[in-house]
C-alpha cells in the first residue's frame, strides 16, 4: 500500500526512465498509468513512485521535492498561459503551454492531469481549438487536485 492509500503494484520500473522523449527533459512517462484497482480502475491522481523515482535518477530526493515544490507554485502561471492562448487562438502558444503542462505533470506524476494534457494537446495539434477550449475546465479541476495532492502527501509531509 502506497503512502496514498493506493495499492502498491511493486513495479518500480513503470515509473520515469533517463531515456529520451520530445520535450521531456531526457524523461520518459511511465509505461501505462498507475491505477487503483477496484470494479472500475481508476489512473491516481499522483503517481507517488514518479517523484520516488526522478529523486533516484537524480541522486537527490531533496532536488526531486523542489521540482514538486516549484510544479506547485507554477501551477497558475501554466493553467493561465494555456487558458489564454486558447482564448486568442494561439495554436503555437497552446501547444508550447499544453507541452509544458504535459511534460511536467509527468516528471511530478500527476497521472489523470498528464493523461488530460494529452487529450488536449491532441486537439490543439489537429487544429480543434473548440475542442482544446472545452478541456479547459477539466484541466483547471485535475490541475488544482494534483497540486493539493502533491502539497499533502509529498511536499508539505516529506523531510
């Protein structure tokens, strides 16, 4: 059992490898999303091996859980920059902001926020802006959720 209340699976290999991913900072996803087992599986909100593992393959919890700390507070900058270049239209700027909130909700593993970022970034690449627009409110839901989450269980309890 994870400190989550979530079921542990034990594959620490699911989690963020060095490997190279576009835009990724040399990280990988994980390779299919940590779940709550149950009747109707669920993704977690927060992936908690991703940060585990990103403390690992940079030799430092402590630089892991400013990445967290630093994910957190930018937060609103990134929601905003998204929620505005889709507003003007900006399929350049939704794309570079989608992609941003993308990669690291990954490294942080904000799971369903990372698996929303991709649905939109979908949308903004084909060109469906009205669709791209109606993700928004979600993401701003996912996005709040997995910042609270990660103040919770792994930046404000972690030492």
């Amino acid at each position: 059992m994870s400190f989550l209340g979530a079921p542990d699976d034990g594959d620490a290999s699911a989690a963020l490898s060095p490997e190279a991913s576009p835009g990724g900072a040399g990280l990988t996803a994980p390779a299919g999303p940590a779940t709550v087992q149950g009747p109707a599986a669920v993704p977690l909100l927060v992936d908690p091996s991703a940060l585990q593992d990103l403390g690992v393959q940079l030799d430092s919890p402590a630089v892991a859980k400013g990445f967290a700390r630093d994910y957190a507070k930018m937060w609103q900058h990134r929601y905003g920059a998204l929620s505005s270049a889709l507003a003007r239209g900006d399929q350049a700027a939704a794309l570079d902001a989608v992609l941003s909130l993308k990669t690291s909700s990954v490294m942080v593993g904000g799971v369903r926020l990372a698996q929303l970022a991709g649905e939109l970034e979908e949308a903004v690449r084909g060109d469906r802006m009205d669709r791209a627009r109606s993700l928004l409110q979600d993401v701003a839901e996912r996005g709040s959720e997995t910042v609270d989450e990660l103040q919770f269980s792994y930046v404000l309890w972690e030492s």
